[in-house]
C-alpha cells in the first residue's frame, strides 16, 4: 500500500510552519513543548509568537471538538460505594483501617486532589467502610473545600498544629476509633509510618498492597467506559495529527501536536514520547532533537486522562514512503505478537503466561531470544494511573479476572536503526478479552 498523498489545506501549510526549529516562531530547547507549554502558562497571550503557535495549531485541528462531556464522571454515590467495599475488603483480611496519602488511591475513594509535602494529609478508612481525615490544622479551610458539602465525601477532620506534628493526633484518632491493625496504603512514604510507630509503638501495621489490589484492579462497568473512549479519542489524534507531519519536524514538534490535539478532544493532563529513526530503539527516548525525513519510522506514545481515567496507545509507522522490508518485517513481527497475547487472555489464566507468549513469538520470528532485543516487559495494568497492578511479565503470579485493564505493547529495537512499538489497551472479559480502539493495520499510517 502506497503513504496517502497530502492533503492540500491551509492546515498543511500551517504545519509546514512548525517544522525545524522554528515551532511557529518559538524556539524549543530541552524539554521540548513541556517546557514551551510551561513558558504559554506564564506568559499566555502576552508573547505573540505563543498566541499565534496555539492559533495555528488550533486551526490545523478545527475539526477535533471536546467530547469530554459525552460521558459522566464518577460520582459521589460511587466513591461512596468504593469506601463500603473497601471496608469489606479489609474486613476479609483481618485488618481495621487503611491509611491513604495523596494520590490515585485517594483519588479513587474520595474525589479529593491533594499534593505532596513533609506534611502528613491522610485519609483513613476502617472496616466499616466509615472514615477520617488528617489535616494540617492551617490548611482545614483549604480541605474543607473539597470535604464538606454535597457532592463531596465529608468526615470528620483530625487537625493538628505546626509544633504538635501529625503523628500524636493520628495515633490519638486511632486509638479513639478501636482501630489497631492499620494497613499502610503502598504508596504512603516509610517516615511517615516510621514516626506513627515511635507514636504508638503497639500499632500493628500490614502491607495494603493487596487490599488496595483487590479495590482497583477490576474495572467496573463505568470505569471501563470511561477508558474506552479515552484510548478512543487518542487513537483519533494520532490520525489527525499523522496528517500533519512534515519533513523536519523533531520528535518534540511532533509531541508538541499529539498533546494539543488530544486536548482539543477534552483529555487532560496529556503526555507524549514522539521519537524517530534510531531514537526510537531507545524504549524510553533519547535525541527528540532529531529531524523527520522521507522513509523514517516513527513510534510515537502517548495518552491523557479522561475524568481521571487514563488512555496509553502507540503506534509505529514509517513517513512519507513505503516501508523497506526491513520495516515492514519488524513491524509485522511485533504485531502477530501483540494479536497472539491478545487472543491468549483470558480469565484464569497467570498474567506472566501472556508475555512469555508475546516474547517466544518474537523469537521464532527471529528476534529473540528472551530480552535481546524485546527489551522491556509485555505490558502494565492501567486505570487511574498509566501504570498500576497487574503486569503482564514473566514473573507474575497474577491470575487474570474479568476487568482487569492492561496494556499490550511488544516491541522490537536495533541500535542505530529504529525501534517498533505497537500499544493498545486489552480487558479481561467474562471468557477472552476485549480492546479499546481499533487495531492498527499496517507501517503505512498509525491507523
């Protein structure tokens, strides 16, 4: 199959504007578009040459509209829900309450956004599903906003002052509650429970990392919805804005068009790993820097989150020409393999299983054996966060149930000529699997 032609367009031309260095006339320097877009935060439409990059690249992409709205967030009823599972949850390991710092898994219970300092906010659920909080006592009227009043999760607000510390009013509010055998949330930080324990040195304290899992890793009907038509709309600006490469582009001018069209979509909090030719044998990038030519392959990976739901797809085509069949070889390679782990999920089976059948696939097609040059594992769980349990590596133990999210993305990398990945979100389903998106089709276009 022969590259689609161009389209003739004002918006091509406009492209074509971007290409090199000149972004429309903002230089971009290490960090690519994040720090070009940390630089339009500050100054917004103070610097023409922001306005009119922004301007530019929203008329090349005037036909994506924000969808964002087509589908409800998660509810307060909902998160109230998640809390009487939990409680359940730890009911059935024998425990009394989970303590939860800022992050996905507070995300997840409560709907509250709260940043990380060497202050201690903390949410704590008992088995009961019933909770409390732990606040700075200068910040109360701040959480409080996010706490108090409909639509939000309440509770009852343990303060503490700036000389006193966190850990005397959290052991007190432990000890005030009955609750003694305390699970730690996995990504609490270890001084924090250290400190708890010289507070109340006859806590008993478990790992919740099993609770946490057994909370988060099977998507409910909702959730899945929402991951769906995130991983959707991702895959519709990868197409929109293949359109719109030209020759000289870098990999961080590509970047700098994924995420403004995945935003134009209505995703939030955008990311992207655009790399071309031999940078993309680096499964993590290197050289952004380098120019777009005739023949190169491109990988590209990105995603965003929809109402707090995360997309992941990538995708590996070759620019402008037809592949060589060295190319076309590889990336026919890394997609039998991502079809034949596809089509062995299923419920029941060890997670571990899936990636050793994607990697002896890659052997026998003579890229192999084992890590040689599949460097990195078949895929991770994802949901909240891009990467959460489970992992589809040799090494788990994992055995799959329906919901459960994971990426499927095999690759191929040779130094000093190109890397192939191919990146698409499966679940788990009542007796195989499903995925979200369409299949990419062949190294013509990432479609």
């Amino acid at each position: 199959m022969h590259p689609r032609p161009p389209r003739h367009s004002r918006r091509n031309f406009l492209a074509a504007t971007l290409g090199g260095s000149a972004l429309a006339g903002c230089a971009v320097s290490p960090g690519g578009y994040e720090h070009e877009r940390a630089a339009r935060r500050r100054d917004g439409a103070d610097d023409p040459r922001i306005s009119d990059h922004v301007a530019a690249m929203d008329e090349m992409f005037a036909d994506l509209v924000d969808e964002s709205d087509q589908l409800e967030p998660i509810s307060a009823a909902e998160r109230a829900a998640r809390r009487q599972r939990l409680g359940g949850i730890l009911r059935a390991l024998d425990l009394d309450a989970l303590l939860v710092e800022p992050g996905p898994t507070l995300e997840f219970l409560t709907g509250v956004h709260w940043g990380h300092s060497e202050r201690m906010f903390a949410l704590v659920v008992d088995a009961d599903g019933g909770h409390f909080w732990i606040v700075p006592g200068f910040e109360e009227q701040k959480a409080r906003l996010q706490i108090d009043g409909e639509g939000k999760p309440g509770g009852e607000l343990h303060t503490w002052k700036e000389h006193e510390y966190a850990y005397g009013t959290l052991s007190a509010a432990l000890r005030e509650h009955g609750l003694r055998r305390l699970a730690i949330e996995p990504q609490v930080r270890y001084g924090f429970v250290a400190r708890l324990l010289e507070a109340l040195p006859q806590l008993s304290i478990a790992d919740g990392g099993a609770a946490v899992f057994d909370l988060r890793a099977r998507k409910d009907d909702h959730e899945l919805a929402l991951m769906r038509r995130a991983n959707e709309l991702t895959q519709r600006a990868l197409i929109a804005t293949s359109e719109q490469l030209r020759s000289g582009m870098s990999g961080w001018d590509i970047g700098e068009l994924i995420v403004h069209a995945q935003q134009r979509l209505g995703l939030r909090d955008v990311w992207d790993l655009s790399l071309i030719g031999p940078a993309a044998a680096y499964p993590h990038g290197t050289q952004r820097d380098l120019p777009l030519a005739r023949g190169d392959m491109i990988l590209v990976d990105t995603g965003g989150a929809l109402h707090g739901y995360q997309s992941d797809n990538t995708r590996s085509w070759v620019f402008n020409a037809r592949p060589t069949q060295r190319q076309q070889d590889v990336w026919q390679a890394v997609r039998d393999a991502q079809q034949l782990a596809f089509e062995a999920i299923r419920p029941g089976r060890r997670a571990g299983e899936i990636d050793d059948i994607a990697r002896k696939s890659l052997t026998d097609a003579g890229y192999g054996p084992g890590y040689r040059l599949f460097t990195h594992r078949l895929g991770h769980g994802i949901g909240m966060e891009v990467h959460e349990d489970p992992y589809f590596d040799s090494g788990s133990q994992v055995i799959l149930e329906p919901g459960m999210t994971l990426s499927n993305e095999p690759g191929v990398y040779v130094y000093g000529e190109f890397g192939v990945r191919i990146e698409d979100i499966v679940v788990v389903t009542e007796d195989a699997a499903d995925h979200f998106g369409s299949w990419q089709v062949g190294p013509q276009a990432p479609n």
